[in-house]
C-alpha cells in the first residue's frame, strides 16, 4: 500500500513538472463486478471458490500518455465486493457478505490505435485497497436479517488489501469506453487462523474520457 502512494505521488510529480511533455487526460467509469472469495483451509491445504455475488463500481482516473500507443493510468476507484458463502464460519446459514473498499490503482496501458483515432487497449498493474464496512445479509425459510460489520484486527476482515488488475476492452474516438477485467486479491483478508481468503472479481466498465 505504502509503495502504490509513492508511485501515486510520482504520478503527481510528473503531472505538475513535465505537463507540457505528457498529454493529461481524464475520465470517469462506471462498472458492474462479480466478486467471490478465494478461499484456502490452511489445515488442509485444500482451496475454494465461493459463489458470486454482484455489486457496483465506480472510478475516477487520471492517464498520462506521451504518443498513441502507452500510457500510465492512475486514480481513485470505488468498489463493492464480497460473495455469496453457502458454508463458512456462520455454520450452515448461508449468508451473502458485501464489503466496500477504496481502490488506488496504477495500471499500464498498451494500446492499438486505429484509423479513425479509436483504439484497442489492454490494461495491467497493481492496486492497494483500503475497507471501510461490511454487511452481512442473512436468509432463512421465514425472513432475513442485516449485520454490519468492520474491518481490521478486531473485525471480520483485514482492512488493506493490494492485488493486480487486467482489463483489455475498446476506446472510442468521441471518448467513451467499453472494457472487461479480472481483479485478483492478493493479501489474506481472514482474521481467522483456519483460513485464508482473498478477493477476486470479473467485472465490466463503461467510461468516458474528457
């Protein structure tokens, strides 16, 4: 986490000193996610994926490019994860857990341009993550119930999370974008000593870009 804000400070640096060689772009995406957990017996060696769930994201990102075919990507994401979990810690209630994080990611952008100025991209690189709160959504055969939940030593999740990201998607000449991606979690969120778990998420983005 603390090495994804130098390279955000960077990216601030190189903005303000060698604006006139970069050209500064800005954009906002809107996405749909399908989060799960990965989940690992640490007594058993054997791992897991949990059922999906679905939420929502959000980002505001900065892109310096100095020709048509790189460029650095950075800004600040919102994203609702979590996953559906048919048996775990609860017992046997299955429960759907979403959480809601703030994303810093620095992401790579190699792009194929096109004759009329629109352009097939692919997109890598980290992210660090912070949590903020979690909710519990329980169901049963006569009513469901909420329980909110925290992040940190004391809570039900670790709250930093860091990991990698990959998109590969289509950058219109009028602005708008379409992409699909895969984030892949790389910090063990669980507090429990049995387990490990780790975020994954497929998702889709529709952006725009000023």
């Amino acid at each position: 986490m603390k090495r994804l804000i130098i390279l955000w400070l960077v990216f601030g640096f190189v903005h303000q000193t060698y604006a006139q060689d970069w050209n500064f772009r800005y954009g906002l995406k809107l996405g749909l996610n399908a989060p799960s957990y990965h989940l690992s017996n640490i007594n058993t060696g054997t791992s897991r994926e949990a059922s999906r769930t679905y939420g929502l994201s959000f980002t505001g990102t900065i892109e310096a490019a100095r020709n048509n075919y790189f460029a650095i990507q950075s800004g600040l994401s919102f994203q609702m994860l979590g996953s559906q979990l048919d048996y775990s810690e609860f017992g046997n209630t299955p429960v759907t857990q979403r959480t809601f994080w703030l994303q810093l990611p620095v992401n790579f952008v190699a792009k194929l341009p096109l004759r009329d100025s629109s352009n097939f991209f692919l997109s890598a690189g980290p992210y660090g993550a912070m949590g903020f709160f979690g909710v519990n959504s329980f169901t049963s055969n006569y009513q469901g119930s909420r329980e909110d939940f925290s992040f940190g030593n004391d809570g039900t999740q670790n709250r930093f999370d860091y990991g990698l990201n990959l998109s590969i998607g289509y950058h219109l000449k009028r602005g708008y974008s379409l992409a699909a991606g895969y984030m892949m979690g790389l910090a063990d969120l669980s507090t429990n000593s049995r387990y490990e778990q780790r975020n994954r998420a497929w998702n889709i983005s529709f952006g725009y870009t000023f």
